[in-house]
C-alpha cells in the first residue's frame, strides 16, 4: 500500500466516524507505529488536514469547525503530482499577467504539500518544465475577476472598451459567453446589445467593467462555434474563403504537423512541397502566417489573398531600398 492510499483512508476513516483508535488506524492500514505517527505527523503539516487528538476519549478526529480547500476524497501518486504540478506550471505560464494568481495559489499548495509528502524534489519541477509565452498582453486582474463572475453568474456587463484597429472608445453592454486563451491573450465572447451580433472582446482593451443588474443572454455553444470559430484565428464569422498555401521542401514536413484550422486539408505534392487549404473569414491573421514563413510559402490561391500579400512583401522590401 503506498503513502498516497494511507493518507486516503486516514481521512476518510475520520471524516467518516466522530473518531477513531489509533489502535484501529494501525490495524486497517497494517503499518508499524512509527508509520503511523509518521503520517498523522505529514496529514497536518505538509497537507494542513486538521487532525485532533481527543485525550478524554482516546481517539483522534478530524477538526470540523476548520475551513478547509482540500481536493477532498482524491489522492495522488507521485507520477501524478508530476504531472499536475507541470500543469500548474502551464496555468502560471499561460497566466503571464497575473489574473488567475489568487486562484491558483491554494491548488499550487495543495499539490506541493501532497509532492513533499511523496518524498519529492519541488524544486527539481520548477525549473525542469519551462514554457515560454510568445507577447502575452497584460490584462487589468480587477476586471478579469469581474468579468469571471458575470461568466459564471450569467449577468451582463457595462464594459468601456478602446477598439484595437483604430482606438475608439465606445461603452458596451454585453451578454458574457466564454473567456477564451488564444495565442497567449484573453479574449471575451459575448452577444453585444449595442451591435446586436456575437463579439469577440480582447480583455487587456477593457478599460473598465462592470457587473450589470440584468440577466444574460445565452448563446448556444453550437452557434457560438459557427459565428466565432469557423473563421480563422480570432476572427470570427463564417468562412466564406479557402486559401492555397504551397510550403517548400525545407518547410513541408513542419508545416505538415501543424494544425491551422479545424477543417484544413493538407498534402505532399509530388516534388516534396506540401499544399495546405485553409477556410477563412478575414484574413489579417492568416495572412500574418503566411508572412512568417517568408519565401517559404506561396500564395496559390485566391487571387485577393495572394495580391494581398504580394504587395505587403514589396513594400517590407522597399523599406530596405537597394540593399
């Protein structure tokens, strides 16, 4: 029996009787004393489980009058720690701007208790699994909670927000979706009374926010994936275009593993290159793909799309004249 299933009986022989004989913990778990007093001794300290010793009864019990955050009734084993603190590390790389700080920190705790329990290195997991962000964008954690709690709630909100393509400013009252996390960003989904369509809202352009006295408007998920995910990217609407993408040789097989929507299609041309379609509404985050790729990547088709980025290619050229 491992450490992790002695502590799940521990518990829930206490939590489940108004107290028990140390006698009786021994017998069940088929440990030796110093085992016993061993994890008793870690329940407290390392895992904060508030276990009392009843002198007049001879019995110990779990102390019900304090709060507890436990994950209660799960128990872990080392591998499994691993692996959840690497998520944590995951959630704090995706939390650049600090807005889920507070409610993170009791699960981070909770695991590192259950971790040192196991006899592991914490700090061995820190600064082996690194993720790095790529430009996250700070958002104000003030009106992220607020709009979290309008989410769950299902209230509206008043946001000010200052619009990313010309900076106007404008007061919205919105029917909160989802929050979703693209490209190291927070974005708002939300039904806008002032446009009176689905839009998405980039949360670090929220300027102020407000929980609104009225109930949401609920959008079905079925709706919101064919307004705001069939597009490319984050942007939404339905995807009216298909892009013909031809990547060389020395690009194909990266380009192959890659997913850049949902419904692309993708195959390896007879010369090695790999064409890859892709459906699309607007194009300014594609296009900024492609872009990336530098002469590696052709433009088949449309038309439109190719002359786009033909032209946006001459002109990042002319800015080094006749180098």
């Amino acid at each position: 029996m491992t450490k992790s299933e002695r502590f799940g009986i521990i518990e829930r022989m206490l939590l489940t009787r108004r107290g028990v004989h140390f006698a009786e913990l021994q017998q069940r778990l088929e440990v030796s004393r110093a085992t016993l007093h061993r994890d008793l001794r870690e329940l407290r300290e390392c895992l904060q489980v508030p276990i009392l010793f009843d002198r007049e009864q001879g019995r110990y019990r779990i102390d019900r009058s304090v709060e507890r955050h436990a994950l209660p009734g799960l128990w872990f084993s080392p591998a499994e720690i691993h692996a959840l603190l690497s998520t944590q590390q995951l959630l704090g790389s995706i939390d650049g701007s600090g807005v889920l700080a507070e409610q993170i920190a009791p699960l981070r705790q909770r695991l590192l208790g259950l971790l040192e329990s196991c006899g592991g290195d914490v700090a061995d997991i820190f600064w082996r699994v690194r993720i790095l962000g790529s430009a996250p964008r700070q958002c104000n954690p003030m009106f992220f909670q607020t709009i979290a709690a309008a989410l769950m709630e299902r209230r509206r909100l008043l946001l000010t927000y200052a619009a990313r393509s010309d900076g106007q400013i404008t007061q919205r009252e919105v029917s909160p979706q989802r929050l979703v996390h693209y490209r190291d960003n927070w974005y708002l989904d939300a039904w806008c009374h002032l446009r009176e369509e689905l839009r998405s809202f980039s949360v670090d352009a929220i300027q102020t926010a407000s929980v609104v006295d009225t109930g949401a408007v609920d959008i079905e998920e079925a709706v919101l994936d064919q307004v705001l995910s069939s597009g490319y990217g984050i942007f939404s609407g339905p995807a009216e275009h298909l892009a013909v993408l031809v990547f060389s040789i020395h690009r194909a097989r990266w380009v192959a593993s890659e997913r850049w929507h949902p419904q692309q299609h993708g195959e390896f041309l007879p010369d090695g290159r790999y064409q890859l379609c892709v459906p699309y509404s607007q194009d300014p985050e594609l296009i900024m793909d492609i872009l990336k790729h530098g002469p590696d990547c052709e433009v088949v088709a449309p038309a439109e799309l190719r002359a786009k980025v033909v032209g946006l290619l001459k002109a990042a050229a002319g800015r080094y004249g006749d180098e």
